[in-house]
C-alpha cells in the first residue's frame, strides 16, 4: 500500500486548514476487487480527494457519499457488488464485492 502514509498525511493537512474532510476504508474484499482491504481514500469537503479504494463508478460514488458524511457526522459503511458482466463498467475487474467504512475526520 505505497500511498497509505500519503492520504493520512493529506488528511491531517486538509484538517489542519479548517477544511471538512472523510476517510474512506476498504473493510473487506470478496473475488476480484482492484484495491485490498485496508486501502484508503481521504476525501476533501470540496470533492477533492488522494488515495484509492476502488476505481471507476464506485469510486466517484464512495465521494459523493464522503462529502454528506462530512457534513452529517454519521459513518457509514458501504457495500458494492456487481456481477462478471458489469465488473468492468464500474472498476472492479472480474466481479467482486467490497466493504468501504466511511467516517469523517474529526
């Protein structure tokens, strides 16, 4: 995990600027996912974010869903799984199901 140290260190960064921000976290991974568990995605409260958790649509949507919890304080744990015909539109390469634990930053 080369940029672990990376998206905690812009975390810390973006808090420390007063900014709102999220960490996304790969809890558990079921057949083929493209990041392990324990890969992370820092997310600022303007959409920018460093790290990664997944890839593709899933990806865009573990954002969207940072940025509410940013603003309303409760985690959140994700759930995304998608058949061998879909796995390659939304970035998981063969199929696969992954857990993403969403928590904001305080």
């Amino acid at each position: 995990m080369e940029n672990h140290d990376r998206v905690l260190e812009q975390a810390a960064a973006w808090r420390g600027e007063g900014a709102g921000v999220a960490l996304a976290t790969v809890t558990t991974t079921w057949g083929s996912a493209p990041r392990p568990a324990g890969s992370q995605l820092a997310v600022h409260e303007d959409g920018r974010f460093v790290g990664s958790v997944s890839g593709g649509c899933i990806e865009g949507a573990v954002v969207v869903e940072a940025q509410d919890i940013i603003q309303s304080g409760a985690p959140k744990l994700l759930e995304f799984g998608v058949s061998n015909s879909q796995a390659w539109e939304v970035g998981l390469a063969c199929g696969g199901k992954i857990k993403v634990y969403v928590e904001r930053v305080d």
